[in-house]
C-alpha cells in the first residue's frame, strides 16, 4: 500500500487524472561534477589544479627562461646599488668628519691669530730695549 504523504505549503501542486499529486523539487544549484559525455566513455576524475602539472610548450618556457633571466639581473644591480650606497654613505661620513675637523682647525688658527695679535700689540706698546742681533759683546774700546 503506498505511504501517504502529507502535502508540504513549499511543494508544487499537480492534478494528474482526478486526483493530486505532489512534488517536491530540489533548490537550484550547480552541478560542477563532471559526468560522463558519452554513455560509452567513463567520467573523468576531476583533478585538484595545484597539484596538476603546468601545461608546457615552447612559448611558456621561453617565457620562464626569459623572467628567470630579467630577475637574476635585477638581483645583480640591486646588490651593485646597494654597494655603490654604501660607499657613498661612507664617502658622506668621512666627509662631514673632515668638515668637523676643519671648522676646529678654523677655530685652532683663529685663536693663535688672536694671540699672535695680542702679543704683537704689547711688544709695540712696551719701550724698545737695545737688542744686539749679533752675538756680540760690546767691546767699549772698539772703533
């Protein structure tokens, strides 16, 4: 004897010869499982992509070969930059070295001037003493 089944408010109603029939359909959805194209052939296994080999030919692998190449030489000038940089900071640190150096050697010079200065003012100021430039006694019976 059949089942009977009580109507659903979400299901389809459909009159068949005199009496109801009730339909249930499923929620849309995609079917992403491959099936078989022809009855004959059997379905195919579908196959996780990242694990799957890339498909290579002669255009894909110069492409490689050629992107392999352009960044092994942006390797190469990025560690030739990064040394001609650090020379110039060195080059920069010896420079400001030697600017500290010279504006004391200014000062050094500046205040020996200034000394040099002073002392040259007091020996004018003072009364000039008999100073022999020779070595010479004075002999008071010489000529």
């Amino acid at each position: 004897m059949p089942e009977l089944v009580l109507p659903d408010p979400n299901d389809d109603l459909i009159m068949h010869e005199q009496h109801v029939v009730y339909r249930v359909e499923e929620n849309t959805r995609w079917n992403f499982h491959p099936g078989p194209v022809d009855g004959n052939l059997p379905a195919v296994p579908s196959r996780d992509a990242a694990f799957a080999p890339a498909p290579v030919n002669d255009a894909i692998l110069a492409e490689v070969n050629s992107q392999r190449l352009a960044t092994t030489q942006i390797m190469m000038q990025a560690r030739t930059l990064s040394a001609a940089l650090s020379q110039f900071q060195n080059a920069l640190q010896q420079t400001r070295t030697n600017l500290q150096e010279t504006v004391i050697l200014r000062a050094t010079v500046s205040q020996i001037k200034q000394r040099l200065d002073a002392l040259e003012s007091t020996q004018a100021q003072s009364p000039a003493t008999n100073l022999s430039t020779t070595n010479a006694t004075d002999d008071p019976l010489s000529p």
